[in-house]
C-alpha cells in the first residue's frame, strides 16, 4: 500500500513541477543589447576635465605627510603592544593569586 502512495505522490509532483513549467525559452530573453561604442567616437554631452585647485601640487609635503603618518602609526603600534603586556602580566598574576586562594582552603 505505502509504494503505491509513494508512487502516486511522485506522479503528482512531477505532474505539477510540470504544469508550473512554460516552454519558452530563456535564452532569447537574456541576450545582452550592444551597447559598446567605438573609442574614437566621443562621449555626447562629456564636460571637459579640469584641474583640482585642491590636490596636492608639491610632492614632498605629500611623502613628508606620509612618512609622519606611518610614525604616528608605529608610535600607536608600540603604546598597543606595551599595554597588551601590561594586561598579559596582569592576568598572570591574577591566576598566580587565584591558584593560591584555591588552594588555601
């Protein structure tokens, strides 16, 4: 009886996955327009670049700013590292001081 219910329950599934399903075809739908243009055709309507009064004309001040930049950096690194070790010795003697309270009773 259970193999004739589970055969019709599949005949029944397929049947509906396949009225669900259209024949049309996908691919017809899908098919990218060309929208390419030719590089030596221009941009209708492109504004003309300008220069940005704002940027930064004189390379030194720019690897002068960099090169602080990075200190500021390696000085962060450093104050990080050393209060990571301050913490570390912190927990160490918090468990030293844990392990003799455990012990003690």
């Amino acid at each position: 009886m259970r193999k004739i219910a589970y055969a019709a329950f599949a005949s029944l599934s397929a049947l509906a996955l396949a009225a669900c399903g259209g024949s049309e075809d996908a691919s017809a739908d899908a098919e990218a327009e060309n929208v390419e243009i030719s590089a030596d055709e221009p941009l209708a309507g492109a504004e003309e670049p300008v220069a940005d009064p704002d940027a930064a004309t004189d390379d030194a001040s720019a690897v002068d700013q960099a090169e602080a930049a990075g200190e500021a950096a390696a000085d962060a690194a450093a104050d990080v590292a050393a209060a990571a070790a301050a913490g570390a010795a912190d927990v160490k003697q918090a468990a030293g001081d844990a392990k003799k309270a455990v012990g003690a009773n």
